[in-house]
C-alpha cells in the first residue's frame, strides 16, 4: 500500500510526457486560438463555403486569438458587403483569395501593429536561434576538418638516435659486457633476497614495503659480521671474472645501446630473460611514438654500477687499494658511457652512479685513512674530475629529438606549408597529447569517439607547431642558462616558465592547457637542475676530502683550512652555491675535519649536522634555498629552510 503513490505519481509523470498526449495538448491548443474567431464566424450566419474560407484564412495566419477574430470580423464585413451588393458565392471567394497567401499577408501587418517590447524579443530569440545554427554549422566544419586530418610524420628519429652508435664498432661497445654480467648475476641475487628484516645496523637501504632488489642493495658496504655475508662473497667470486670484464669494458668509448618502440623477450640459459630492442616498424605513420622507446641499459647499468662499487667495497676491506681504486674508476667510466647518451634520464642516472662511486670513495678514505697511498689518492681525483663535467651536463640533444617527434606527430604537416606552417591538429595527436597530459580526454593509443567529438571545440585552445617549438627551445635554453648562471637563476626560472605555464599566468602565451607537452616537462627540467648542481657541490667536496686527506699524509695534521691546499692540491677553492659568493667550509673539530656547505638556510651553521628525524634532503635542495615556491626542488613538506649544514665530510653514517 505504501508504494501505490508512488506508482500512481510515475504513471501521471509517464502519461504526462507521452507523445500522444502532447499531440493532442498541441491540437487542443490551436482549437482554443481559434476558438474567438469561430465564435464570430458562426454567428455572421454567412453561407457555408465562405464561413469556411475565412475560418481557414483565420486558422494559417497562427496570430493570436484576438487578432484572428479581429481579421475573421473584417472579413465577414467584407462577404457581406459583397452579399448585400448581390454579388455570388463564387465571386466572393475568389475576392477572398488564396487562404495561405491572405493569412501570409494579415500576419505580417498584425505583427508591425503589435507593441515594440515583443517585436524585440522576437528579434532577440531569431538573433539567438541564428547563432546557434551558426555555431552547429561552425562545428559541423571543424568536426569534419578535424576527424578527416592526420599527421604527417616524415622524420626517422629513431635512427638519428641511434646513429651516433652506428659509427663504432661493437668491439667499442661496452652495453654487451655489462649484460653478460648482469646476465650471470640475475639468478645469483634472486637466491639472496632477504625477505626477513635484518638489523638495521647492517645495511643502508631505502626502506620500503617490497622485498629489496637485491642483497646489494641492501649491502653497499662490506660488512663481514652481515648476515648473509658468506653467501653473498661466494655470489660474488663466482662472477669476478666479469667484474674484471666490465672494469676494461668501462674504458670503451660508447655504452653502444640499441633505441627501438619494439622488442623482444630474450631467455638466456640461466633463466634470465630481459627485453630486447628489435628494428622498429618501417613504416613511420604506423610505428609508435618515442614515448614509447625502450631504454634498455639503464637498470642493467645501475646494477652494475651497484656490483662495482660493492667490489671496490671488498677490495678496501682485504686492504686492497689498487683494485678499489680501478673498480671506483670503472663506476666513473660507466657513468661517463651512459651520460653520453643525451637524455635526460641517462643524464640522471649518470649523476647517480657518479655519486655512488664518490660517496663509497669518501667513506674508504673517512673509514681506513691508511688504505690509499698519496698516489692513489691523487690518482682517484684526477679521475672523478675528469669525469665529473662529462657525467652532469644535461644534454638536450635526444630531449629535442623527443619534441620534435611529438610535434610531427600532432601536427598535420611538417611545419613547412607556404601559409600555415602550425598545420592542424589531428585525432592521433589529440590522442597524443592525452597520453602525455592527463588534463585531455584522450588516453589511448587511438583516438576516441570524446577525443573526435571534443578535438573540433578544444584544440583552438593548443598552442600551434610554431608557438610550441619556440616556447620549449626557449624553455631548453633557460635550462642552460640557469646551470650556466647558477641557482641564483631559479627565480628567473620560475616566473619566465614555470609559473605562466604550470599556472595559467597570461593565458594567452602561457598554460598548462595551452601547452600540455611542457606543462609535463617543466618540473623534469628544474628537478634536472637541482640535481646538476647538488652533482657539482658534491664532487668538489669530494676533491676537497681529498685533497686535505692527502695533506694529512704528508703533515700528519689536517689543513687549517681549505685555502691553504691551493692551488698545489685543489687548483681552485670551490664555492659554497648556498651562500653566493664564499668558498666551501670546512672546520676542525675533536681532531675530526667537516667539509660542508651552508644549506638551504643560507647560513654557516657550523657543521650543525640535520636533527634527527628531519629529512636530510631539506638540507640540500637549491631550488628550496633560492626560490621556495617554485615547486621544482622539495616536497610541499620539505619546503621550508632547514636550519642546519649540508655535511659532506665526514659521511654519514
């Protein structure tokens, strides 16, 4: 009983909507119109064939009621003047004409009878209803210029990327050896996983939730008393040979990797499979885009860089100082081959392998002071200088290739068309464009019905080939400027780039809907930044360790300060780049020396080490130190300065 409301309410709501019944609503409608006009027909008691003519006539001019009986009386005047003056039915009718073209013709001159304020908004809706149909004809040109586009893509940049390695011979390529290794020590690290948590004090690692990557990870260090230490030296006796490989191999001129948007899985008989890089589709409209390029070498080569380092770790710890140093020196070489690879992200990885082998290098010489001879030591510096401005330049080269694909494929043309080199945006790169920036609809591969629905009214928002070309390579050379410049550039940084496109500040020639492939980009390139400069403070502390080190071997005293190992061991005092325009620090403290920077605060805090359970990397951010808002250097978080130095020696533990 409770529903039959209800039930009664959504049958009325049902028949109150079915086109029957608004059929005969609309009908109902036009009777009660006519209803006046009618009414003074019927009561004119004119002869039959004319009452209906002027009903008629009455009926298609669609007037209003009191203007219709007003024409239906003028014409009953007229049938009966013309009765009364004796003339035919007949000839009445004809004088009353064409039912349509009389009614054509009272609308008209009712309608400039009727008052100002409803002509214009008659006006108004026919003005309204007019654009609209503009609009639908606008668009129904724009879905059709739209959906009947496609990309011109003419350029292989896949072989321009690979042909720097084409030139050398695969005897000059290094990537072979260290897949061999990696190859080999795959099933060898899988028997080490630890999946109980051993004590912290026997281990660095990068908590997380999943089982390590490896027992080297977990023991970057030679730690005898480790659990797991005899496996763990037994794996890596197994494969010293390779090692040994791979310290040569570093010294080659090329990593020689392979670029492709396809590839193969390869078993190897230990039971190792990875993928590997395959000749691409020749067909360039149908290959994939090189957002999908394989980059094969970069976790085997972090891998390798892992195992020696490790093996430079063993070597200090059996008192073995010129197999550390090559080990330490074949680090450096890997990171010099895959920096040479000219993207980006080989440009990070380089700065981190580069990092590994100085910070293993510190904690040899801050652990054993007796373990290196004056002339290793100096040996060790000259080669992580040698290494160090190979390893952090950002090359831009393979980033450019990167854009350029993206455009020729967007893009309807190559950019080189007499009157509109910007081309036409496509479906494809519509689709593009939504796999790169998650504020677009299109997700997939191929375009969508919302994608080819919706790209006729959106893409007048994206900016056009040339606009883009320009806004990025300007976009490039502030990157280079700002290293070139220092951190001090950050600000300029952010208000030229960062903030109009990230923020939609002057929407017109900036924003992240305008310009979706470098509102992706941007936070890329100031975290790149950040890192090339943390690269370099790092590395001249590194020289700056030792440099005293070798001081202390020769006096038995560390150096009272740093300038005073200029210009014979550093041959130039580096500069603290968190406090613009004095030299690094260093102190003397219960017989220990610190080598350290300023920090994000800006101030020399004496070697005051980070507090415990604060973030260590609040201390070194540069993006943090000069421009706090510019959301390229820290979390939200890790923002605020830290009142604290960036200590580099001795390391922590």
């Amino acid at each position: 009983m409770s529903d039959q409301p209800t039930i009664t309410r959504a049958w009325s709501w049902s028949v109150a909507r079915s086109p029957i019944l608004n059929t005969w609503r609309w009908i109902d409608n036009q009777v009660h119109r006519q209803a006046r006009a009618n009414a003074a027909i019927s009561g004119a008691d004119l002869p039959a064939p004319i009452a209906k003519r002027i009903g008629a006539i009455t009926r298609k001019t669609r007037l209003w009621p009191s203007e219709r009986a007003d024409i239906a009386r003028e014409l009953i005047a007229h049938a009966q003047d013309a009765l009364d003056a004796g003339r035919e039915t007949d000839d009445i009718l004809t004088s009353l004409g064409d039912p349509k073209t009389v009614a054509k013709l009272f609308r008209r001159s009712a309608k400039r009878k009727r008052h100002w304020v409803w002509r214009a908004r008659q006006r108004t809706v026919q003005a309204f209803i007019a654009t609209i149909a503009l609009l639908i004809m606008l668009y129904a040109v724009l879905f059709i210029r739209f959906n009947t586009s496609s990309p011109t893509i003419e350029r292989d940049v896949l072989a321009e990327l690979n042909a720097r390695n084409d030139r050398f011979t695969q005897d000059e390529k290094a990537n072979t050896v260290y897949r061999e290794l990696w190859v080999a020590w795959t099933p060898l690290q899988r028997e080490l996983y630890i999946l109980d948590d051993p004590p912290p004090e026997h281990f660095e690692s990068n908590a997380t939730d999943d089982p390590p990557p490896s027992a080297i990870g977990l023991f970057p260090r030679y730690a005898p008393d480790a659990p797991f230490h005899a496996e763990l030296t037994q794996a890596m006796d197994e494969i010293a040979p390779l090692i040994e490989l791979a310290r040569c191999a570093s010294e080659l001129p090329t990593l020689g990797s392979y670029y492709s948007t396809s590839s193969e899985t390869v078993e190897t008989p230990n039971g190792t499979s990875y993928d590997q890089p395959i000749p691409p589709e020749p067909n360039l409209e149908k290959r994939a885009d090189l957002i999908a390029v394989i980059l094969p070498d970069l976790g085997m080569t972090r891998a390798c860089t892992n195992l020696l380092v490790y093996d430079a770790n063993r070597a200090a710890a059996a008192s073995d100082p010129d197999r550390a140093l090559d080990s330490l020196s074949a680090a450096l070489g890997l990171a010099r081959q895959i920096s040479d690879e000219s993207f980006l992200i080989t440009s990070l990885v380089a700065i981190a392998i580069q990092g590994s082998a100085e910070d293993a290098a510190l904690r040899m010489i801050h652990d054993q002071p007796d373990l290196f001879t004056e002339k290793h030591l100096a040996a060790l510096a000259h080669r992580i200088a040698a290494a160090a401005p190979r390893t952090r330049r950002l090359d831009m080269g393979s980033e450019r290739l990167f854009f350029d694909d993206i455009l020729q494929r967007v893009y309807t043309d190559d950019g080189s068309h007499p009157t509109n080199p910007d081309g036409r945006i496509t479906p494809d790169g519509y689709a593009l464009l939504g796999r790169i920036s998650s504020m677009y609809m299109g997700v997939s591969d191929t375009p969508t019905a919302a994608t080819r629905l919706a790209g006729p009214m959106t893409t007048p928002l994206i900016a056009g080939r040339r606009e883009t070309r320009d806004r990025a390579e300007r976009a490039y050379a502030s990157i280079e400027t700002l290293i070139a410049r220092g951190p001090e550039g950050y600000g300029q940084f952010f208000e030229d780039h960062y903030q109009r496109i990230m923020y939609n500040v002057e929407y017109t020639t900036g924003g992240r809907l305008r310009h979706p492939v470098l509102a992706a980009l941007l936070p890329a390139l100031g975290r790149s930044a950040d890192s090339v400069f943390a690269a370099e403070a790092r590395t001249n502390a590194t020289l700056a360790a030792i440099a005293a080190n070798i001081h202390r071997l020769r006096t038995g005293s560390w150096p009272a300060d740093l300038a005073s190992l200029t210009p014979e061991l550093l041959p130039e005092l580096p500069a603290d780049r968190f406090e613009p325009g004095t030299p690094i620090k260093s102190l003397v403290r219960d017989g220990q020396l610190f080598i350290y920077y300023a920090g994000t605060d800006g101030d020399d805090d004496q070697a005051r080490a980070v507090p415990e359970g604060e973030n260590p990397q609040r201390a070194r951010h540069f993006a943090g130190r000069f421009h706090a808002g510019s959301h390229i250097g820290p979390s939200d978080g890790d923002r605020t300065k830290l009142d604290a130095d960036w200590i580099l020696y001795p390391p922590a533990d």
